[in-house]
C-alpha cells in the first residue's frame, strides 16, 4: 500500500492524517519513505482515517450537486414563467 499516495488523493496532509490517526507525523513520513513499516493497527488506523475524509469530502460534493440543481431548477422555472 502506498500511503503516501492515497494520502494525497484523499486531499489529507501528513499533519491532518497524524490528528485523525493518533501516529506522529514523523512516523507517518517515515512509513510514506520506506524507513520505518507501520503496525497493522497503525495501518487499520490510517486506512479509516482516509475513508473517513473521503467519505466526508463525497458527502460536501453531494451537497454542492444538490444546491445546483436547485438553482437550475430554480432559474428554469423563471425562464418558463417569462415565456
């Protein structure tokens, strides 16, 4: 598993990933270099730690689509209205 990769396309700092995660930035840099090999634990830890940002990043997106449509909705009801 390359953290290191999935860190960054969850959109998570190595700081933001060791606040969720409870392991010390250093480690989580060491573990992303190759120097040191995280626990299973640890691994089990950053693993929710990422589904967790993606899911609330998905979940913020959802809602953007959502205002969206609503204003298409919106805006085409005014344009029909004008008609």
């Amino acid at each position: 598993m390359d953290i290191r990769q999935l860190r960054r396309t969850s959109q998570v700092t190595q700081l933001e990933l060791a606040q969720r995660t409870g392991i010390s930035r250093v480690r989580i840099s060491f573990a992303e270099c190759g120097y040191i090999s995280l626990s299973t634990q640890e691994l089990a830890l950053v693993r929710q730690a990422l589904l967790d940002a993606v899911d609330a990043r998905a979940g913020r997106l959802l809602l953007s689509v959502a205002a969206i449509d609503h204003d298409v909705a919106v805006a085409t009801r005014e344009e029909s209205v004008q008609v």
